[in-house]
C-alpha cells in the first residue's frame, strides 16, 4: 500500500511530484481530483501522507480535507497543500481542516523531502 497520496487535475504536476517521491524512496499512489482522492483515502488506511492542490474540479482540496476529517473520521493521515493559492483566507480554512503544510508552486522537491519524510515516517 502507499504511503503518498498526491491529489492534483495536472497530469503534469502529479508526476513531477510522485516520480520525485518515488525517487527518495516513497511509495505513491494518486488522483485526479479530491472526490477520486476521497475515495483513495477511504480505501487505503495505510496512507501517512496526502500532497493536494486546491484548485480542482469535482472537489477542490480543502474540501477534500475537510471531509478526510470529518466524513471519515482519519486525524492520522498528515495533509500538505501544494497549489498556487496563497490567500491568508484559505490558509486558515486549511489550518481549521487539520492541513500540515502549505506549499506554493512550483514544486521544489529537494526543499520539502526531509519533511515529507518525516510526515510518513521514515
């Protein structure tokens, strides 16, 4: 099972971020849109770790945060944003929702690895 979640509507992006994760020894899984990563997280209790973006559609990620938390009931499970939003408004919606982290893109992997690392476990 997966450690990383990573939720993002770009193609692009969720490879860039898993192959990089995948490179330093993670294990990835992923979704399209925060419904799919709903359903993602619901099926695989073994997750320690989601990478969202914000801005997606079916459902944007500080909802599908919201309802990691309060649907399923998961408080285990570290939640980091990866979005270009930088609103103190939704930082705060995010920080009520129980998200870890809050990353501008574009993605620097190096700067976050000891992190997200540290956020699975290992």
């Amino acid at each position: 099972m997966a450690q990383v979640l990573v939720v993002d509507d770009s193609s692009t992006v969720r490879t860039e971020v898993g192959e990089f994760l995948k490179k330093n020894g993670l294990d990835v899984a992923y979704a399209v849109d925060g419904r799919d990563g709903l359903g993602k997280v619901k099926a695989d209790s073994s997750l320690k770790l989601i990478v969202c973006d914000v801005n997606m559609p079916n459902m944007d990620g500080l909802t599908m945060a919201e309802k990691v938390r309060s649907e399923l009931n998961n408080s285990t499970v570290n939640i980091v944003m990866l979005t270009t939003e930088n609103s103190p408004s939704m930082k705060e919606r995010g920080k009520a929702a129980g998200v870890k982290g809050w990353i501008v893109k574009p993605f620097n992997g190096a700067a976050v690895i000891g992190s997200f690392k540290k956020l699975v476990g290992v």
